[in-house]
C-alpha cells in the first residue's frame, strides 16, 4: 500500500503587502516643516513628526532630506545643518537683497561686546576677570547681560579659585546663529593671549560668519558695521 505522500504547503503570499514609503512625499513633508518651523528641527524632532508615521529611521530621513538640498540646488534658499538641526535659510550672496525688506538702519556692534565675545569664544571656559586681564579694562555688565539674553553665552560653572567666579562659554544658539553645526567649524587661530591675537581673532569671526546683529552698547564709541545675517526662512 503506497503511502500518501504530503507536500508542505506553500505559504501564499500576503495578500495586500505593505506599500513601499514614497521618500520623495516624505521629503516635501520634511520641506513643509521646514519653512513653517520656528527654529532649526533636530532629527529627533523628524523622527516624532514624519519617521514615527512612516516607520522610517534615520538613515531614511537623511535621505529624504538629501532629496530636499538637492531641490534647492540652483536656487536663491539651501537647506543647512547647524547645532540645533537642519533649517531652509536664504543663500549668504542674496541676504543683503532681502535685508532691503526692512527700512530700520542695520545694528552696530561695539568693538567691546565683540571682543569679549571673541574671547568667550576661543577660550571658552573663560571667567570675567580673565576677559578683563586680556582685554586690559573692566567688562561692562550690560555686554554680558546682552551675551547671556542673547543666548549666545552662558554659565558652565565655577572655576575653583577664592571667589569663584563664573565660567562662560558659548551655546548651541550661537552655533545656529552663526550658521555652524558645531565649534570646530569655528576659523582656526591659537589661543588668544594677547591683544594682538584678539584683533586676528575679531577679524576670523567677523570674516567668516555672519551672525544675527547686536545693538551697539552705550556710550562704547569705537563700534562697527554688523556683517549681513543669513536669512532664515519660515
């Protein structure tokens, strides 16, 4: 008697099968948020908004987002990575056009507020009185007020000498207002000691950035034209 011979039986295919993300609508998504947002968006804010819906991860939004920079491409908008996240920004060579939008006489920063910051920036931690030993007078407290409001600066401690005085260093809101994902982006220069490595100093900022202008300090007369801003678009 011949035995029944049974087949394992094939598994049928799913009948309706995911449908594959179209990256290309995620990435107009992306672009929407974008110009709408406030502020830069970090990728963990693009997993909570777009990934979490599609089930995408990150190297999937990193795509997505290269689909955006490239619709950008020969365009007067470019899609930038700074410290807080990506951002749709005006191009640097078209900002002095849509400055013309606004009629007010662009701020002035003091030669003070720009060399302290200079300091904070490439001595970070740096306490006042170290400010004061370079700079060869008194750090006004209207600079640093303006600094710290500014969210361009901020206390990082105390240094562990009789008194104690604070310790500042530069935030992630400086980064994305002068247009960088991180300090080493910052213009190389040795440590500054002296007044002659802050005036390289100052020169290296103001040349290679272009952050948010600052209102002059009263009664500080040695001042400056502030370089154009990048535009951000929302």
């Amino acid at each position: 008697m011949e035995e029944d011979i049974q087949e394992n039986p094939i598994a049928e295919p799913d009948a309706n099968p995911a449908p594959a993300v179209d990256l290309g609508s995620v990435s107009l998504i992306i672009e929407a948020l974008l110009l709408a947002s406030d502020g830069p968006l970090s990728m963990e804010q693009l997993v909570r908004y777009v990934g979490s819906e599609f089930n995408l991860g990150k190297r999937e939004l990193r795509e997505a987002l290269a689909l955006v920079d490239a619709r950008f491409s020969g365009t007067a908008s470019e899609l930038r990575e700074v410290a807080g996240g990506w951002r749709v920004q005006v191009r640097p060579e078209y900002a002095e056009w849509v400055s013309r939008l606004w009629q007010e006489k662009p701020p002035k920063y003091s030669r003070a507020l720009l060399e302290t910051l200079a300091l904070i920036v490439y001595r970070q931690p740096i306490t006042r009185g170290e400010i004061e030993d370079v700079r060869g007078v008194a750090v006004s407290s209207n600079i640093l007020r303006t600094l710290l409001e500014r969210g361009w600066i901020r206390e990082l401690g105390v240094k562990d000498v009789p008194g104690r005085p604070a310790l500042f260093g530069t935030t992630s809101q400086f980064l994305d207002d002068f247009n960088l994902k991180n300090l080493d982006q910052l213009p190389a220069l040795p440590d500054v000691k002296d007044l002659e490595q802050l005036e390289a100093a100052l020169a290296k900022l103001g040349a290679g950035l272009a952050p948010v202008a600052v209102p002059a300090e009263e009664g500080d007369v040695d001042e400056q034209a502030a370089p154009s801003a990048d535009v951000v678009l929302h």
